[in-house]
C-alpha cells in the first residue's frame, strides 16, 4: 500500500520491502553455534531468561579475573544503551524525576 501514487514513494517502498526482507532472511539464517539467536521462532521468554542467568555471576565458578573482565563487559555493554541528555529544562527535569526513585540501581543517563 502507498501513501501517494508517485514513482519515488513507489521506490521507496519497494527499498523499503528488500530491506525487511534482507533483515528476516539474515535472522533465519544467522547462528552461532547452531543457535539461531535472532530468528523469531525461538521463545523471547526463553531469551530474557537467559540473559538474565548469564549477567548474574553466581553460577560462575570462575577465578576472579574472569568474573572481573565479564563484569565490566556487561557494563561497557550497558554504557552504550544509555541515553544523553542534552543540558537544558528538560534534562533538569527528567534527572529530578530519577532522584525521587533514589536510590537507583544501574548507570543513570548524563
């Protein structure tokens, strides 16, 4: 379905279809280890309670140097998601209203 009957939304849309198409086939196909981690048959339940065994350290029975290095690649990876906020009201705003949750767990947005 187009919005507008024109060759360049026409296009776009075609570009648009390739894409998602492009997207799906490289999540059915991509694995690692024979899991296919992206592929949208696999259980999203199964995946957050996966992820969530894997960050917690306790079922490591590692030496400590590991258990250090796998902690700050959990928060570099963690670092990245957090979003800036740019200096102004409604930055002001938004880090007063994180205060009234104090404390807070986690890396809080800059």
């Amino acid at each position: 379905m187009l919005t507008q009957l024109d060759a360049n939304t026409l296009l776009f849309a075609l570009m648009d279809q390739l894409l998602a198409m492009s997207n799906d086939h490289v999540d059915q196909i991509f694995s690692y280890a024979g899991f296919r981690r992206f592929s949208r048959t696999v259980d999203l339940n199964k995946i957050a309670r996966m992820s969530v065994i894997l960050r917690q350290q306790g079922h490591l029975n590692s030496d400590q140097e590991f258990l250090q290095a796998f902690e700050r690649a959990n928060e570099a990876t963690d670092r990245t998601r957090i979003p800036r906020l740019h200096p102004g009201p409604l930055a002001e705003r938004r880090f007063r209203e994180l205060n009234e949750f104090a404390p807070l767990q986690g890396i809080l947005p800059k």
